[in-house]
C-alpha cells in the first residue's frame, strides 16, 4: 500500500450504532455523507502515560493507562440543508442527543476506518470580511476504530 492524499476522504454518520463492532456491522449500516468538510481530526488510539517513582529504586516505572480513540473538530462549510449536517447538528441537542453515532473516515483508496462516539458540538462560525460561514461540529470517540478494506 503506499500513501494518499486527505484530497478525495469523505466523513460519513449514522446515528445509531452497529448491531456488531466489526467490519461486517460497520459495512451494514445506511451511511450519510456529511458535506463541505474541510479537515478531519486524528482518530485512533492515545494511551495515557502513567508513572509509578518507587522510592526504594529511585527509578521512574512508566505503565499504559486508559486508552483515548481520540476525535475533535470537523470544520466544514455550513449548509443546513446538507442530510449528514443535519445529522449531526441534531445530535447536539436535538431528540438524538444522548444516541451513540457511528463514524466513517472513507480513504481515497477505498479503505475506511470506523467508530462510534458523540457530537458535542455544531457551533455556527461566521467570521470576517470575505470568509465562508462554516461549523464546527465536535466529535469525540468511544470506541475503538475498525479498519475497513475496500470493497
């Protein structure tokens, strides 16, 4: 495999969660594309540096704690009418607000990573003279991330 551009990925959402976390649960879900997105935040496994000073060695003991599968800001073009914006602008605040969303990262080669998580946020961003008015919709993962081969 050899690397890609970010020219060509797509963010998908579904909201709901897959009946299993796996490839097959993942690939059965009805995605929704989101539009405009401009960058997609690091996804994928952080471990949590915890250290341990024994005084009696006098040597720092470092361990692996708890796991982030990180997420964050999805800047994109604001169009309201968009289905997958509507998605997760609803997911904020609106009936769906406390439903686990599934993800999809889709990469131009046809490969794609999934997970599920929250949106918690979707801020409406207007700017300054000759800017886009984008929003910012807030994700953050809970579970860890399927890699999905191309079809």
């Amino acid at each position: 495999m050899s690397v890609q551009t970010s020219t060509g990925v797509t963010f998908w959402v579904f909201p709901g969660e897959p009946a299993t976390h796996d490839n097959a649960g993942f690939a059965a879900l009805a995605w929704v594309e989101v539009g405009e997105v401009t960058d997609i935040p690091a996804i994928g496994p952080v471990v949590n540096q915890v250290s341990h000073s024994p005084l009696k060695t006098g040597i720092i003991e470092t361990h692996k704690g708890f796991a982030d599968m990180g997420g964050g800001d999805v800047p994109m073009g604001r169009d309201i009418v968009d289905a997958g914006q509507v998605i997760l602008k609803e997911a904020v605040i609106g009936s769906t607000k406390n439903t686990e969303h599934s993800f999809k990262f889709l990469y131009p080669d046809g490969t794609a990573e999934a997970s599920t998580g929250k949106v918690f946020g979707y801020p409406t961003i207007t700017g300054a003279a000759d800017n886009i008015i984008t929003t910012n919709a807030t994700i953050k993962l809970n579970t860890a991330v399927v890699d999905m081969p191309a079809p």
